[in-house]
C-alpha cells in the first residue's frame, strides 16, 4: 500500500496509507505504531492532511492514553514470571550466534546470545511468538472440553470451537453457533474464561445484546454486566 510518512510540530510522525477498499478517511491510533490515516487510492494526500487537521485535536486528546498503554506493555527479560496454564516462561543466555525456542509440556523456553540485548525487538518478538504459540497449543485442548462442559451444564447447543489470535474480541457466536474463542483468554481467571464461554453460549440462544440476552446471562450468573466491567479491566494486545 502506497504511503507517506508526514511531522506534524504538535503531534509528530503521522502515517498516511492508501488503501484500495477504502471508502473515506479514517484515523487509527494504535500502540507502538501510532497515528495512521487511511485514505481511498482515489483521494490526494493533501485532501486527507485536511481531513486529519479538522480531527487534530481529537488525536491530542487521545494520544496521552495511548501513551499510557504502551508503557504498560511487558518487556520480558531472565527475571519476568509468566506463566500459562500448563507452562512456565524460562529465559536465559546461550553460546551461540541464533535465538532459539522450545515448547516442552511444561516450558517456553528461549535462548538468546549473550552479544544481544534481551530488549532487543528480535528477542522479544521471539519470546511472544513462542507464548503465542504455546497459548494456541493449550487453548486447542482446553476450550472444546470446557464450552462442551458448559453447554451440557446450561443446556446449550453449539457447533464446532475455533481457537482465534483476535485483537480485539474475546469471544464470537456466529450465525450456524461456531464459539470462536480468543487463545488471550488463557491469561484470565478461571471465572472470566467461564463468564466469556458461556456469554458465547448466550448468543446461539439470543443473537444480539438485549434485554433478553443479558436476563439470559443474569439467570446463569447472577449479576452479569459486573462481571463484564471486570472483564474489561484486561487488555487483549498486553501481557
């Protein structure tokens, strides 16, 4: 996709991208990749630094949280403490030129040499890629069994479990009652893991969120939307 990186003195570095499926200009902030404007391929980019200076003080509003999430984000070195369900994080140095990882039935373990910071983007790009891939592994065994568990408790009636890397929901029901499940939610407590199953579990019954779907929540859980505040105290992108 064509782009232009344009400095704004109030806002710094500003991504303009040019997108084919593009209908109008959009304002994305995300964290660690900042503000990017999306545009039609058909629209100048000078139509769309208009539009972004009409929008410019939205951004300024927006980009101090940003800036609190991203100091948020883990970087993980020899001391951090991760764990999975099954799996405990190990990092440590090793003798060689490569950074390496493996998955045992009990470990994520990564070696990276002693000539490179264990900061460093590559490092840490390959400790998260090995976490993912041990949360897939987990999830793949682990949320079949417990939405079945659940839907037999309930009296539910689904048809297959997807485990998803999704950023930005937990969990999804679509319209033949597929639970797509987000392997982040390993990261929560047991209770939240439940509470987004049997959620997806509510919408093979009620497929939108009214008044029936949340009595329908509230009959199996009490006061549901309390344990859905709760839910949204977690971010899906952070460790």
């Amino acid at each position: 996709m064509p782009e232009k990186i344009i400095h704004f003195d109030d806002v710094g570095k500003i991504t303009f991208r040019k997108n084919k499926r593009s209908r109008n200009v959009s304002i994305a902030i995300r964290p660690l990749k900042g503000v990017i404007v999306t545009l039609p391929y058909y629209l100048s980019y000078k139509y769309a630094i208009k539009i972004f200076n009409s929008k410019k003080e939205w951004v300024l509003k927006q980009l101090p949280k940003i800036e609190k999430i991203e100091n948020k984000i883990t970087v993980f070195t020899e001391t951090s403490v991760f764990n999975t369900k099954c799996r405990k994080l190990i990092i440590c140095q090793n003798h060689s030129n490569n950074i390496k990882s493996k998955i045992t039935h009990d470990t994520i373990s990564v070696e990276y040499p002693e000539s490179v910071n264990v900061k460093s983007k590559a490092v840490q790009e390959i400790i998260k890629s090995a976490i993912i891939k041990a949360l897939r592994k987990e999830a793949k065994e682990y949320f079949p069994k417990k939405t079945l568990d659940l839907a037999e408790k309930y009296n539910f009636k689904f048809n297959k479990v997807f485990v998803k890397n999704n950023k930005t929901l937990w969990g999804s029901c679509s319209s033949v009652n597929n639970i797509n499940l987000n392997l982040h939610l390993l990261r929560l407590p047991d209770f939240l893991i439940d509470y987004v199953i049997i959620h997806e579990l509510c919408h093979t019954v009620e497929k939108n969120h009214g008044k029936g779907f949340w009595n329908l929540m509230d009959s199996i859980l009490g006061d549901a939307k309390a344990i859905s505040k709760e839910l949204k105290t977690y971010s899906l992108q952070i460790y």
